[in-house]
C-alpha cells in the first residue's frame, strides 16, 4: 500500500515537473532571454547584512622600506661567539620591519582603525623565512561629543600612552644622547635632524618614544564641566603580557580540517597566560587652570601567579601631579605613594615625591632647573619613568635577579634626571650659548635610603648598541637575559649593553651591603654649528662623569671611599659636503674605574680598569625627497687592565636605505 | 599550508599594489570608485570566572580566565567594470596579549569573483552564500532565543559573523552558481533558473572522497496567481576520485509553490506549501544504505491589512527516512568541547553546553554539512531539533502577528502540535507541543520621548509526551524565557539588562543515530530537572550605526537537581567594540 | 481558474505524500533494552537422551518477559567438550534453540551425559542448568585416517631414531582426547644431535585395510585435510605433517623414492588444548594423480632450535582425528 502511494507520489511530482517543462517549452517559442539591469547592491560586497555595501572611500596609508644589512669582523670577540666572529647579514636583529606599511581609515566622524603591517625578508633566497604579520597590532578609536564634554575611546592595541612619570611613562632625558646611530624608527629628514637636534634637542622620533605599551581599552573624557578631563586604562601592559605555550597558526585550531564550514576558533591562542589572567588598570583625574593643572593619577598592576589559588604579585601607585607657573617660574612635580604586595608578605607602602623648579634666566645670570626628589624602596612600578629594580626583595619576586630586556639592576650610575627607586637626591641642569656654541650642564647627587645594594651597574654607551647587535638580547624563546663576556657580568638589552659591579664590602655571612651609596652625575653637552665651505657643519661633544661611593661627595673622583666612577666621551661630526650628502662621523671613550671594593681580577689582584673606544664614519645621502641611504662603519676595541680576558675588537659596517611614502 | 601562504603573499601584494598605485606617496589615499573598501574591526577582551558548588572542592581548574582578541578584516572589492566583481576579506588578527608580533596571524577569510555575462547571465565563482528551501538547502536557526534581549545579541551577533550566518537561512559554500531568467508570455510572466555547484570536502585519498552538493530550481512566476518552483539539489561522493569503493547520494528533489487566492486593500490570502521527497542510498555493493521518503508542507496566509494582523495555518508532514543533508544539518555541533571550562570538578567530566556557552563559545558553531544527524538536546528544542525539515513530524501550525498602528506595541504568538508518524523504539508515539509568544513594548513612543526605552520579552512552552507502559512512557516539559530592556540614558548611549532562564523537567530517550539517520540504540532514559539562568547588564555606546562599544556583565547559573553537586556559576565581563564598515 | 486548479493539484500531491513507512519502529525495543527481566519458564530438553549418530536433535524451551541477549552453554561432563548457542530473543524454542551434535570448542562429544547451562549475561550471568545424555555421538562426514580409538599395528611406524622421544611418546589416554578416549602424543628433546628433528610416525594405509588412502575426492582443490592437534601452551614445538605418494607405483611407502608433500610453514604448536587444522590438498602443491596414491602421512615432532635456550626444553604436542573432507573443512 505504502510503495503504491509512493509511486503516486512520485507520478505526482514528475507530472509536476512534465507540467512544469512542457509550460516551459510552450513559452520558450514565444520567450526571450530576460535582460538583467545591473540591481541596486548587486555587485556590491557580499554579506550585506553585515558589513555595510557603502564603501569606505578614504583610506590612509603611508609607510617605509627599511633595508639594513651589516657585515662584521670581531677580530678579537668575546669567548664562544665563534663561528659568527666574520658574519654579514640582513636585519639588525630586532624584530624591525622592512617594510611597514600602516593603514588606517576612518569609516564615519566618530570611528577610525590604525594597523602597521609588517613585511620582512632576509633575502636568503627562500620563501620559508618571510614574514608577513603586524607589526604592532590593530588599534580602533572612535569619539563622540555630549553636553558633557568630549569622549574617546581606543581599542585594541598596541597603543603608546602616557600619563605621568611616576604611574605611566618613559623617562625623556632633556637631548643628552649621542645621534650618530640611527633608529629605526627614524625619517628620512636630511639636515634637518642635526639642526632640529642643535636647536632644540628634538629630533624626529617615532610616537613609542616617550610612551607606554599597552592592549586594552582607554576611555578618555575631555572638557568636561570645571575645565575637568580624565582617562581610564583597563588591558595589559607590556610585563604582564605574553602568550606562553600559545598556539600561532590559527589553520591548527579547525575543528573537522578539510571539511568545509570549519574556521579556525583560535582556541589556545591565548596559551596558559589565559589561564593566568594578568591585567593593568590606570585612572587618570585632572582639573586645568589656565596653564597649570593638577591631576590624580592611579594604576594598578596585578599578576596572578597560579591558576587555581588566588595568588597575586600586584603593584599600585597613587599619586598627585602638579604643574604651577607663576611670574615666569614654573614648579612642577608629582607626589604620592606606591604599595607593593608579595604572596605571604604583608603589602608595603613607599613614597614618592619629585619637585621641580625652573627658574627663567632673568633671574638669575642663567636658567636653572632644580629637581628634588625622594623615592622609596618601596616604591615599585615597571610602567613609569623611574628605575625600580633595586630593591633585590622586589626584584627577585616579580622577575627574577634579572628579566629579559633590562636596561640595569641594582644601583645603576644614571646620567642627570633618571630617577631611581630606593633614592633621595637634586639635580641641577643650565644652560647657556656662546654664539654658535650652545652649552648644557647637568649636575646630580643621591643617596640610597636604606643600604640595599651589594650591586652597581653602568651603561657601555659608547659601543653598546653595537655590541647589542652581536649579542642579541631577545633571542628566540629566551628565558633569561643574554649575558655575554667571560666573567658573566655583561648584560645586553634593546639597543645596549650594561655591567654588573659586584661590591666586596658585604656582610660575608648574608652577603648584604654594609654601607650606605652616594651617586654622582655630571654630564655636559657641547653643540656647535658653523659653515665650511657654506655647508653646515655641526659639531656635537657629550660627555658624563658619574659614579658611586660610600660617603657624600659633590663629584665622582678617585679615593678609597669609591666604588665606581664611569667617564664618557662622544664627539659627533655631520657635515654636508654635497648638497643631501652629509659626511658623518663619530669618536667616542669610556673610562670605567672600579674602586677598592669592588671585584678584583684574581691574578692582577686589581679592580676594574677599563676603556673602551669607538670609531666610526659614515654619510647620509638623500637620494630623493623621502629616499635615503645611510653608511657606518664603525671601528671598536674595548679592553680592562685588570682583567685580561675583557677585550674585545672589532669592526662593523652597516647600510641602511629607508624609504618613507 | 604552502598554498594559504602564497595565497596571501598575493593578497597582501595585491593591497600594497593598490594602495602604492593609488597613493601618491600621500597619506590620504583616494579609493578609486572601482575600488570597494568595506570590513569589520573588533576588540574583545573577556574575563571569565568559574564558581559554585562545584569550585568548593574542585582543585583542578583555573578560576579565572582571560582572553580576547583584537582583528580587523579587510574586505577588497573590485568592479574592474559594471559587470565584473572579484572580492577578497583579509583577516588581521591580534591575541589580546601578544606584544610586539607574538599572537597575531593573518588569513584569507573569503575570495571569490562574480559577474553578469551578456546582461543575461549571472555568475558566481568561489565562496558564496547559498539557499533553495527549508527542504533542500538552507540552514535553520538554532532556535535558542525567543525574541532575545538585545544585551545577549551582541554576542549572538560575532558568533553569526564569525561562522557566515546571515540570518535568511543561507549557507556558506564554496563553488560556482549561475542564474538566469527569461521573460515569456501567456501563463508566465517569467522563468526565473539557476543552478550551482560546491565542493564541500575534498578527498584524502584514504578514507573519505570528494563530496559535492549541485542543485538548482526552476521558478515559474505568474503575476496575478503566484509562481510554482520546483528545486533539486543532490549531495553526492566522487568515487572515482582516489578510487573508492563507497559513497553517498542525497538527492532531494521538491515543488514549492505560492499561490495568491485573495488580495485587496482589506485583505489578502496565499497559500504557501512544499512537497518532495529523498533519497539517500550509498554505492558499495554489500550492505548498501537506501532509503527514501516524502514530505509535504502547506500553509494559508491572511494578512488583515488594516488591523496589522498576520495569521498563518499550516500543515507539515516530514516522513521518517527524510534526509536532506543540506537542510538538516544543525549549526551546532555539541560533541564539540568548549573553548572554555571544557572539563570542570577532580573527575574532570566534560561540561554540557549551555544556553550561555550557545551564546558565548563561537567553537560549537558551524556550517559544514553532515552525513549524520548531529546530536540534539531536547532541553534546547525537541520538536524541530533540525529546523522545518526534521524528519519524522506531522502536525500543524499556527503563526499570528500583530503591531499598533504606531508599533509602540509588536505582539507574536505561534503555536506547533507535532507527533512522529514512525515511532522510536516503541510502537507509541511522541507528541510535542510548542507554544511560543514574543512581544516588543516601545515605552518611548508611548511617552512620546525620543530616546529608546524598551522592553522586550519572549517565552516559550514545550511539551513531550508519549504514552504505553511505564518502559516507554516519557514526559518533558520545557520553557525557556528571554527578557529584557534598552534604555538609552543620553543620546546613543544605552543601558542593556538582559535575563534568559531555561527550565526543563521530566525525561526523555536520546537516540543515538549512525548512518545519516538510523537508530542505533537509546543510551538510557535522559532525565533532567535542570534551570539554567543567565543574567547580564551593562552599558553600550553607538558611535554610529555600525560602530559600538558594549561593556558587559554576565552571570551564569547552571543547576541540576539531578546532580546537584555540580551546579555551578560562571560570571563574565567583556569589553566589546564592534566596528563595521 | 487556473489558480485553483494549481491549489488544488498542489494539495492533491501534498496528500499523497504524506504516506509513509510507519511499521517497525526505529531503534530497539525500550521494553527489551529497559524493561524488567523475569525468566517465565525455566529451561527444558525436548528429550532426556539423544541419539545423534542416529540423527536425532535435541532442542531446549524457556521464557522471558523480555527480548534478552541469552547464551546456550553445553558441556560434555567426561571430554569437557562444549557447544555454544547465543541469540536475542523472548524465548528458547526449536528455531533458535536445536543442538545436534556438534562442537564449539574441541574435544568432541562423546556418549556421555551432559550439563546443559542456560545463562543470561545481562542480569548478571543468571544461569539455570538441565542434564541430557548423549547416547550416540555425532558421526562426522568424511574419509577418516585414523582417530587412534584401535590400535594402528603394523599400520603405524615410530622413528625415535636420535633416542630423543621420551616414554610418553605414544597412543595414549592420559590426556583428555581431541576425539573419543584416544589420541597420539609426542614428546621428546632436541638434545642429542641438535637438529631440530626428535622423532616421527608414519601412518599407513593399511590401518583400513586399503593400498592407498581412500578420500571423498582426489580432486587437490576440494580435498581438505583435517586434523585435531593438542598443544599445552609451552614453546618451540612445530609438528609437521608430510604426504608421500606411490613414486615407484609399487603399491607401498619406499622411503626415500616416494615423493612427500607438506605444507609451508607446518603448524608451530603455541596453543594450549585441542585445536582443529584443515587445509586443502592443492595447498601442498599435489596432483590428482599423486592424491589418488598416497602411501603414508608421516607426523613428525619438530624443536624450534633457532628459539630454543641451551640447554633445549623438551617439546610436545598431540595428533587426532585426521581425516580428509570434500569440498569444505571439517565443520565441527
């Protein structure tokens, strides 16, 4: 019965479609083809539903290509490099595009995107090793004005931010750095950095600059009622990031591959620091009076240090910030305190206070800025501009003696304005110009509060970078800083190199420091400018005296009461010899000296005598309007009396061409 | 792997292309009107806490989690003329937590070209998005949501987006489609035909052939009495590509139809039905599947214009050998674990999906097409657990719909009466009952204020029954409510509160199917006592239109009485930024 | 009009369409896969005592409210022969429940009684019992060499000719075996001359009075040699079984102008109790003609050396039963 219903069923239907196909002869006699109009939206993107079908019809891209290739010869290398002491390369080891290629649009008034492809290749003839990513991540902004006042929103990240300098930001010293190595965030600008950089210390920098990394959100409220505005950050900062054991390739992550309607879910992106939630909160309140204003600015840090158990490491810095300019004089500053809490301790507050007072040049015969400042041990923050790794018991909780990329440890001999932690101290910085000479001093002392540091540390400045290059610090899957030399006491980091000072007059038991340490900083910096041949010319002297020792001294100098004292001596040359052909060379010295108790060599039975030399030419050719190529070559040598193993000599060339659209 | 790679070698050399071919080395670059930038930027950070009587003893899971990503696509579309299309979406993605490189990947999401050949002919070449009918091809709903508060749909939102579901039933595919009509005389005004052709798998050439799914339908218009259209579409195996023994063939072939019987300017009537049948029979010669059946459905349709009032009346009858793949495969696959809090408590036992993990885990969701029944979950839905095709149905149903003039008030009811025709390891039968009402209430334009003000709320009843001696009786009463509000307190700035709450009780035998839609065996009697609750407020903010920011709050509550040790609570806080252009 | 008649052509097809396969039901039956299980009627024999060589067949009654997966175990209480019966049902009937003779695990039954063990396995092995007597054991078809029941005489040779077999060589009882009370058991060492050889039997037609060992067909491809052989699990122990054929066409085995015949690989003993071994005759690469004159089957006890310690184990294994079948393998 049932099949016999089937098969009517079925005579039904093919009846239906005999009915439908004869319909359909009959008609195509009398038919014709029926001629599409092109429909509204027919051609316009597919999935209308959800992305709009009009179109964004500007969109912002500019960019550059950055080729730097270098070739090496370490004639006399540190141990172990070998067999990399000739070597000759593309990529400055950095992860540095070769071609940035930054978009952005802006869909409607109050929504726009930013992203900064990432493009390298190290041409070593082969596919497998190129990179095509972001470089920075996605970053989505959108603003929209109310009676209340003007609003922003930023999405996403990396965003560069700053707030203040004790809760968010980077240190800027005044222009006290030498500018014959090329960053590579840098212009193409021809003279104009040197003059920029003679005139006014500025030269042209990428926006990370002066910033903070952060992800997240940032939710900032401007012309509020009272002349009134704030910020708020909720997201990760740079040390509570990372991805461990994180799955990359988001073609791993489809469920059923091969067949079609499975996408990646990117399940497993996030790795086990999901599962370690870590985040960075900061607020910022601040009220303007005309120009001064004062602000309340907070953030907090916590790290979670176990999945299961509630176990934090977190941080927090309140602070008030201030800015006063009366009768020519500006006082400025920021005050607050900062708490700091291990698992098992107890949660410790420290204080921090930093004053500054300019006072104009009509006055007194000279402009000056004086800077008191008090910071406690304390005090710990990884995101602001002041130094907090020397306070070993905050160190080793939250990262180790020391991290990957740290730029110092412990009690780090600091040019003028760098603040450190666990600190009370002034600076003083004039300046004043003699014609085309243009001169700046910087002069500044500190004590440690409490007697912490059995450690010193000072910056290589002079062939640093270079010897950053050789030794990269960020290798692939690195768990701890590179450490280079034969005694184990070279750390290098982004773009520098530093050592550590191990001091002998510590407790023998605990090995904990007896005395208290006093830090000296004297730098000068010499600009002058002239025309040869009615080209310009510049010349650029910095140098920094600085050091350590256990009792008050206006200036490092030499004595038994010295742990360390560190000169540098950098002597820039630019000169346009053809029109957008700018000769350029470089002459630097560093002269470290340890003092009685600090380490000595075992055989010489003397501490650190050092002295190391770099020397380097090179010119800019701008080839185009934003097109340029720029050589070095650079000769080092670097060498210790006292211990004979510290030496190394060498020579590199480097080539950059950059080309901004 | 390699091929993805050049692929987007392409892509992105393509993008520097047009970008350095248009810029003019200046930083504002003028899309030329060829050119057609369109995409989706979105930031989503979530922090997920796990809680409840289960977290007092359970020593073994994180309790808290926090993730989120950040990723733009792309969209590049090109008419290099009035009649050509070609379009891409590159996807640029950032795991929320991964500086400087680590955590960002980049895919092609979509690539196809399309076009008009000689004004007549339509064309499609690539990823394409697919319908025929509720029989045929077309992808249902997961019916989760009755009149859902519009906090939960922001979430709902990136999940559609995610897995291509653009809300009419259409399914992502991959191949070439081409359609056409004709303009004929007398009896039709017009003969509307196309066809396509997907590749839904390729071959390993190993264990599994190439599966294709072709189709196409014939659509004969009328304008004064309606149009009949009869549709095919076939899910078959290659065999002979890589040498296979066995496949599959899925041939369904139906006639829809929709006929105008009455329309004026008080009132107007149609009838809409369908009817066909299946085949679905593999090749090998021993032990060869084969089974087919029909199914029929028809509806009236009055529309009692001046009263706003819409009232369906239908009749359906799916048989119980129906197979379609292309209709009957659910968008949700819950064999899949979760992305998150997959496995929870010291025993580890897998964790059931939820009404919150259904609006939250995207990694349940697909498109693809299955040669078996996916696994339903009765609670969910058990009277069409594979939308209007499931098979083994035949009842009626009744939709009404109703608006103010004003449309302050949107009012809508629908009621199914279902019950199998072929029983399920009984000769009894099951009997399922649907009730659902949704109702839109725009305070605002009672108030007559401008600002949104609304309540929105939905309910919906289900009810199992079958009779017979104890062994086979079963009885599931289910209800799930969604309810919720939007106020905007300043201009495009909104207040959302949101609670979904899903209560099942009684029991019921889960079949568990093998070979497209055999009955295996029944694992044992599903007896469930279980409420699931989900609240949610926060705060969103509509740049524009198509660019909001949602700061959410969610709570979870998932209690069985059954198992009442493992009830547990999940809170949630997300950060959502949407951006479409 | 035409719309009309469209509806009502449409509604016309939608009616026939809603005719469908209703009956059986989907899946297995719930009272069968859940219900309560209660035994209705306890196991019963349609006889007391069967006769099998007579062909006669005993079945087995019982009931059950339900559809139960039920297992028919049969065991011969003197050769611990056993016959499996499984099915799915309600009840034990002549369809589903008939034994006539046969074996599912060597030995073969003899004239014995037996215990008759009905056991559901899903109501935790719940077992009932009824005994029958087996008054005739079944006869099996086939051309039989020998069972060793008789003593084989001039008809049987025993090489021991290293002195490596022990005592226990020989026609024995003292295990169970593989058909009625008598099988052949080897057992020696490998120790005097270390060549894997150990000792032999050759088998003669004589033992049923014939020049040549008569088969159901000389056709290779459709003669199937079948033989029981016992092992007790221990290692190194390969039997081999070799075929002569009337070379010299004197009507008797002349060692070493014969043409043998055996098969690859012979038969490694690892397992443990009575196992049946067939294989046709064309596996050994015979002829007809030579199939149709074979003048002796020699069994000999082989130690794998290449595996065996130093010093060797002894190795052992034991014959019975070897017969020839037409056209399938002994069917137990």
């Amino acid at each position: 019965m049932l099949s016999l219903l089937r098969s009517l069923g079925r005579l039904v239907l093919l009846g239906a479609c005999l009915a439908i196909a004869s319909q359909l002869q009959a008609q195509l006699s009398t038919s014709s083809l029926q001629g599409f109009a092109l429909p509204n939206g027919y051609l316009s993107p597919q999935g209308d539903s959800v992305l709009r079908p009009v179109p964004l019809r500007k969109l912002s891209v500019n960019g550059y290509y950055r080729f730097f290739g270098y070739g090496r010869n370490m004639t006399t290398p540190y141990p172990n490099l070998s067999p990399f002491e000739k070597t000759a390369g593309v990529g400055d080891g950095y992860r540095e595009p070769m071609l940035s290629l930054f978009v952005s649009g802006r869909p409607n008034s109050k929504s726009s995107f930013a992203t900064e492809l990432f493009f390298f290749t190290p041409y070593a003839g082969n596919f497998e090793d190129n990179v095509f990513t972001m470089n920075l991540g996605l970053n989505f902004y959108g603003n929209f004005r109310t009676r209340l006042g003007k609003f922003g929103v930023r999405a996403g990240g990396i965003h560069w931010y700053a707030m203040s300098p004790m809760t968010m930001g980077i240190l800027q010293i005044a222009d006290r750095y030498s500018i014959f190595d090329r960053t590579p965030w840098e212009g193409v600008d021809g003279t104009d950095k040197y003059e920029n950089y003679y005139n006014t210390g500025a030269i042209n920098q990428d926006l990370r600059w002066n910033n903070r990394a952060f992800q997240g959100l940032i939710v900032e409220g401007g012309s509020l009622p009272g002349n009134m505005s704030f910020a708020f950050l909720y997201g990760k900062a740079q040390n509570n990031g990372g991805l461990q054991q994180a799955q990359t390739d988001p073609l791993a992550t489809i469920i059923q591959p091969g067949i079609a309607g499975n996408i990646p879910t990117y399940n497993g992106f996030s790795g086990i620091n999901r599962s370690l939630p870590s985040s960075f909160t900061g607020f910022r309140l601040k009220k303007n009076f005309g120009k001064n204003f004062i602000s309340y600015n907070t953030v907090y840090n916590r790290n979670r240090l176990d999945s299961i158990k509630d176990v934090f490491q977190t941080y927090a810095v309140h602070t008030l910030e201030y800015n006063f300019n009366a009768a020519g004089i500006n006082i400025s500053g920021e005050a607050g305190a900062g708490n700091f809490t291990i698992p098992g301790q107890d949660t410790r507050w420290g204080e921090t206070a930093l004053l500054k007072i300019q006072i104009p040049q009509k006055y007194t015969y000279l402009p000056f800025e004086f800077q008191f400042y008090q910071i406690s041990k304390n005090f710990y923050n990884d995101n602001g501009e002041v130094q907090t790794f020397s306070n070993p018991e905050i160190q080793n909780a939250s990262t180790g003696p020391n991290q990957v990329g740290q730029a110092s440890v412990a009690g780090a001999l600091v040019q003028v304005g760098q603040f450190v932690h666990n600190r009370r101290g002034i600076n003083l910085n004039t300046e004043k110009s003699f014609g085309p000479l243009k001169l700046n001093l910087g002069w500044g002392i500190s004590q440690e509060i409490d007697t912490l540091s059995s450690e010193l540390s000072y910056v290589h400045r002079v062939n640093g970078l270079a010897l950053s290059r050789v030794y990269n610090p960020f290798p692939a899957g690195a768990t701890g800083p590179t450490v280079v030399g034969p005694y184990n006491r070279v750390f290098t980091f982004f773009r520098g190199a530093y050592e550590l000072v191990r001091l002998t007059d510590v407790d023998p038991g605990t090995i904990a420091p007896l005395t208290r340490k006093h830090f000296q900083a004297l730098d000068l910096q010499a600009k002058f400018k002239t025309n040869l041949f009615n080209r310009p010319l510049y010349l650029f002297y910095l140098g920094s005296w600085m050091g350590a020792s256990s009792t008050l001294k206006p200036l490092p100098g030499f004595g038994e009461d010295v742990y360390l004292q560190a000169q540098y001596h950098e002597i820039d040359l630019y000169y346009e010899l053809f029109p957008n052909f700018i000769l350029t060379g470089y002459w630097g010295v560093e002269y470290i000296k340890g003092g009685r108790d600090t380490e000595w060599d075992l055989t010489t039975q003397q501490p650190r005598n050092q002295f190391g030399r770099g020397l380097a030419l090179g010119f800019d050719w701008t080839v185009s309007e934003n097109a340029a190529f720029y050589i070095r070559q650079r000769f080092m040598k670097f060498e210790d009396a006292s211990f004979p193993l510290d030496r190394y000599q060498g020579n590199e060339t480097t080539i950059e061409l950059k080309v901004f659209f | 792997m390699l091929r993805t790679k050049l692929l987007l070698r392409a892509i992105c050399c393509g993008l520097i292309l047009i970008v350095l071919g248009t810029s003019e080395l200046s930083a504002q670059t003028e899309i030329p009107k060829n050119l057609h930038i369109n995409g989706l930027g979105r930031t989503l950070i979530q922090r997920t806490q796990l809680g409840g009587t289960i977290s007092e003893t359970d020593t073994t899971t994180a309790s808290d989690l926090m993730d989120g990503e950040f990723l733009l696509d792309l969209k590049i579309n090109a008419t290099p003329n009035e009649k050509t299309e070609v379009q891409s979406i590159l996807r640029l993605r950032n795991e929320f937590g991964g500086f400087f490189g680590s955590g960002m990947s980049v895919e092609v999401r979509e690539l196809f070209a399309r076009g008009i050949v000689g004004n007549s002919f339509r064309y499609h070449v690539g990823d394409m998005d697919l319908k025929m009918t509720p029989y045929t091809l077309f992808q249902h709903d997961a019916g989760l949501n009755v009149n859902e508060a519009e906090i939960f749909r922001a979430r709902q939102e990136l999940i559609d987006y995610e897995q291509f579901y653009n809300g009419d039933g259409t399914r992502r595919m991959q191949g070439g489609k081409i359609d056409f009509g004709l303009s004929a005389g007398a009896i039709f005004s017009e003969i509307n035909i196309s066809g396509f052709f997907t590749r839904v798998r390729g071959t390993d050439f190993f264990s599994l052939p190439t599966r294709f799914v072709s189709g196409g339908s014939i659509e004969l218009k009328n304008d004064r009495w309606g149009s009949i259209t009869g549709n095919y579409v076939n899910t078959f195996d290659a065999v002979s590509i890589g040498g296979f023994d066995n496949g599959i063939r899925n041939p369904v072939q139906t006639v829809s139809a929709n006929i105008h019987i009455l329309d004026n300017d008080n009132m107007a009537l149609d009838f809409e039905g369908e009817m066909g049948m299946s085949s679905i029979f593999e090749t090998q010669e021993t032990e060869p599947f084969d089974k087919d059946d029909t199914f029929a459905e028809g509806a009236f349709k009055l529309d009692l214009k001046p009263r706003n009032l819409q009232i369906t009346l239908g009749f359906r009858d799916v048989g119980p050998d129906f197979f379609s793949i292309g209709a009957q495969s659910n968008r949700v696959d819950l064999d899949r674990s979760r992305t998150f809090y997959s496995r929870i408590g010291n025993d580890r036992t897998t964790r059931q999906a939820s009404i919150f993990d259904l609006n939250r885990d995207r990694a349940l969701y697909t498109y693809a097409l299955s040669d078996v029944l996916r696994p339903y979950d009765p609670r969910f839905g058990n009277t069409q657990p594979y939308g209007r095709a499931t098979a083994n149905r035949r009842g009626v149903f009744l939709n009404v719909d109703y608006a103010l003039a004003d449309s302050a008030i949107e009012l809508g009811a629908e009621a199914m009466q279902m019950q199998e025709i072929r029983g399920q390891g009984t000769t009894e039968l099951k009997s399922f009952t649907l009730a659902r009402v949704t109702g839109d209430i725009n305070i605002n334009r009672w108030l007559g204020i401008d600002n949104i003000l609304k309540v929105n709320l939905g309910y919906q009843f289900e009810q199992t029954q079958r009779g017979g001696v104890e062994i086979e009786t079963v009885s599931l009463n289910s209800s799930l409510l969604d309810a919720g509000i939007q106020a905007e307190l300043f201009d495009n700035f909104d207040l959302l509160a949101g609670i979904k709450q899903l209560t099942s009780v009684g029991d019921d035998y889960i079949p568990e199917v093998i070979r497209f839609n055999e009955v295996r065996d029944f694992p044992g009697r599903y007896i469930v006592d279980d409420n699931e609750t989900m609240i949610a407020a926060g705060f969103r903010y509509r740049f524009s239109s198509m660019s909001t920011l949602n700061i959410q709050w969610e709570r979870f509550n998932s209690s069985r009485a059954t198992d009442a040790e493992r009830a547990y609570q999940i809170d949630q806080i997300f950060i959502l930024y949407s951006l479409y252009f | 009009m035409k719309k009309y008649l469209s509806l009502l052509l449409f509604i016309s097809v939608v009616i026939t369409a809603c005719q469908h396969q209703t009956d059986p039901f989907d899946g297995p039956n719930l009272i069968d896969r859940f219900g309560e299980f209660q035994l209705t009627t306890d196991i019963a024999a349609s006889r007391n005592s069967v006769d099998f060589s007579a062909d006669e067949q005993v079945f087995f009654t019982a009931g059950f409210s339900k559809n139960i997966n039920w297992v028919l175990r049969i065991t011969g209480k003197e050769s611990g022969a056993v016959k499996i019966i499984e099915g799915f049902d309600r009840e034990l009937n002549q369809e589903n429940a008939t034994w006539n003779g046969t074996t599912s695990d060597l030995p073969l039954f003899r004239d014995e009684e037996c215990l008759v063990e009905l056991i559901i396995p899903e109501e935790d092995s719940l077992t009932t019992s009824v005994d029958i007597t087996v008054t005739g054991e079944r006869i099996y078809e086939g051309s039989l060499i020998t069972n060793f029941e008789e003593d084989l005489g001039d008809g049987l040779f025993f090489g021991n000719f290293e002195f490596e077999l022990t005592g226990a060589t020989g026609r024995t009882n003292a295990i169970p075996a593989g058909q009625g009370e008598y099988c052949y058991f080897f057992e020696g060492t490998d120790n005097v001359v270390g060549n894997f050889f150990v000792g032999l039997i050759q088998i003669f037609p004589s033992v049923n009075g014939e020049t040549y060992f008569s088969m159901p067909t000389t056709i290779p491809e459709e003669s199937h040699f079948n033989f029981f052989l016992y092992g007790d699990g221990t290692p190194h122990t390969i039997a081999v079984i070799q075929f002569f054929t009337d070379t010299n066409g004197d009507g008797t085995f002349t060692d070493g102008v014969d043409k043998s015949f055996q098969l690859e690989g012979d038969f490694p003993v690892t397992h443990t109790g009575w196992k049946v071994f067939s294989h046709t005759m064309a596996d050994i690469g015979i002829s007809e003609a030579e199939l149709s004159q074979l003048t002796a089957v020699q069994v000999l006890l082989i130690s794998n050396m290449s595996a065996q310690p130093n010093p060797p184990n002894p190795v052992r294994f034991g014959i019975d039963y070897m017969t020839f079948t037409q056209d399938q393998p002994l069917s137990l």
